[in-house]
C-alpha cells in the first residue's frame, strides 16, 4: 500500500469522502441522448459564479485613492 493510500484511507475514515462522491458522482450514468454541448451550460454557470464571487470581494476590498 503506498503512502497516498494510506493517507486516503486515514482521511477516509473520519471524513468519507470517498464514499459521498461514489454515491453523488461516481456512478451517476449518462442518459444516452447526452451531447458533448450540454457541458458548455455547466461552464458557462461556472465563470457566472465564478465573476459574481470576485466581484463581491473585489467590492468589498476596494480602496479608493486620491484624485
């Protein structure tokens, strides 16, 4: 067993991780109708989110400077 095994299951056994992302994610099959398009919607989401979180910290840490 090597050590990143090791260190997977020492972190496995007091978070599960492994075990939520099998039952979320990992045996989720693809509907047979599924195009290679429908992933530019999700990316699209993702830089949506993406510039709203930056821009919220980008206000919150604005400093104005002197004319």
């Amino acid at each position: 067993m090597s050590k990143a095994q090791k260190l997977l299951n020492w972190v496995d056994a007091r978070f599960p991780l492994t075990a939520l992302w099998e039952s979320q994610w990992g045996k989720y099959v693809a509907p047979k109708n599924f195009n290679f398009w429908y992933f530019f919607g999700s990316l699209a989401m993702l830089v949506l989110v993406l510039q709203i979180v930056t821009g919220i910290f980008l206000t919150m840490n604005y400093k104005r400077t002197a004319p």
